[in-house]
C-alpha cells in the first residue's frame, strides 16, 4: 500500500488493523511522522491530522490484552505493545523501567536513561539524549542532538487531531524537570533552563528584545530559536497580593544563545 493509498484509507474511517500495522511501521521508521516541518506554515510545523486519526483508530481497533515487558505484567491495547530494538537500530536503551510504544520513531545515535517513557506517534531525532525519567508523550516531535534532562516533561496531544503537538527543534537543550506542554514550539538550539514550564497559558517575557510572546488565535506559544529560558517572577496583581510581597511564576528570556552558552551545554557530548 502507497502513502497516499493508506492516507485516503485512514480518511475515509475504513481502516482494518492491516492498515494500522503499516501506519505503525511507517510512523517507527520515521517514514511517516504526526507532524513535519513546513516553512510556508506560520509555525515553520505542519500537522498530519490523518495520521493522529489512524493512531486513534488503532485504539478503537485494539483488544485489552496481557503483556510481558522486563519481566512484569501489565495489560494494553494489542496494537501498541512495547517496541523491540535490536544493535541494527544503532539506539542505546539502558536497562532500569524504559519502556518505548509501538509507533514511536528513535533515530539511530538516540540515548534513552532509564527510567523513560515514548509514547506513539513520538518522533525523535538522530543523536539525541532521553535522560532519566524523561516522558516524550504522543506524537511530540523532538529534533537532532536534543538534551531533554531528568525529569523532563513532553507534553503529548492526541486529540483534537489537528492540533500541533509539542515540537522540540534540533540542538535544543531542556534542563532538568522542566515541562513543555500544549502545542509549545521550541526553536533550534533555544536552552530551556531547569524547572521552567512553558504552556499555552503563560506568556513568555523576553528581557533582550523588551516583549511579550504570547500564544495567539491558534497560534501556539513560540521560544524563539537560540532564546535561553529560566524560571522567573512578575508580581500578582491586586492590593492583597501586593500588601503580601506576592509573585506569580513567569518564564523569562534573559539572553539569546552565544559561545559561552555552547560550550556549557557541550558537556553534553562528554557524557555519551
């Protein structure tokens, strides 16, 4: 079956679990993605909604069952069991309580530190690093030579099928338990610092150019590329808040990336 055939297949809800077995193979080879890059679209990402739509019908198509993996027992739909590697795949799964979906892709060079969670439809790129209790939820897509640190968070979106899930872009560095959530962009080489979270709701004060970025009509939220985020602080309105010193978490840009900030987040390489 063509792309395009499986395409117009999924559209028209006639799908059998043929279908959603190529789809799976398509969506682990990389081959087929839930969203890709497109520079004529306004955040550089278009989303493939047919593609979250077969995913889902995978779902509906999918028996509650028993499995086996690393030695427990659990019970999941039959059509996303956990994915198998072999030396071939050229990824490095540590032992400790990983466990990768059917229909996510890792790239060859892709380091996974247990424990970590992928879920389907996840795409991530060559070379980069899943720390330890990292989750990359359905179908994000995170770029090449990533760090995501421990305790990293990426949001996943499912439904509706036309929102854009959570993108990562290449060379991005997130520092430890910080979350991503909600359709957020993240621009190449942008440093994310630990325990910042970005989502739809909170804006994004950017101290160098003196704005605030905002999510938009369908616009997400966008970090622009090379921005270096850390946790911040802007006061809580009203005069109780303010008779109590109160502060409201905020994410600030305090400097855009420049060869101090890459030869910190180089150490990254050493640890391979």
């Amino acid at each position: 079956m063509t792309l395009s055939e499986l395409h117009a297949t999924i559209e028209s809800e006639r799908a059998d679990e043929v279908v959603v077995q190529a789809l799976i193979e398509g969506l682990e080879a990389g081959t087929i993605r839930s969203a890709e890059p497109d520079p004529c679209m306004p955040t550089g990402w278009r989303v493939n909604a047919w593609v979250k739509q077969g995913i889902l019908m995978g779902f509906r198509l999918g028996v509650l069952q028993p499995m086996e993996w690393g030695g427990t027992t659990f019970l999941d739909r039959h059509l996303y069991p956990p994915r198998q590697f072999d030396v071939s795949s050229g990824v490095r799964i540590v032992p400790g309580g990983t466990s990768i979906r059917r229909g996510a892709h890792l790239a060859s060079g892709v380091v996974v530190m247990p424990p970590t969670y992928v879920n389907v439809g996840a795409y991530v790129g060559q070379s980069t690093m899943l720390d330890s209790h990292v989750l990359v939820g359905s179908c994000a897509q995170v770029g090449a030579h990533v760090h995501l640190s421990a305790g990293v968070q990426i949001g996943g979106v499912l439904e509706p099928v036309g929102a854009l899930p959570v993108i990562i872009e290449d060379e991005v560095m997130v520092g430890g338990c910080s979350g991503v959530f909600e359709g957020t962009v993240v621009k190449r080489r942008a440093v994310i610092g630990a325990g910042v979270i970005l989502t739809r709701a909170l804006p994004l004060y950017d101290l160098v150019n003196e704005r605030i970025i905002r999510a938009e009509g369908d616009l997400p939220l966008i970090v622009p590329e090379g921005a270096v985020v850390v946790a911040g602080t802007r006061p809580a309105s009203g005069l109780f808040a303010q008779s109590q010193g109160l502060q409201l978490y905020a994410p600030v840009i305090v400097k855009y990336r420049d060869e101090r900030t890459d030869a910190n987040t180089a150490l990254e390489s050493v640890l391979r």
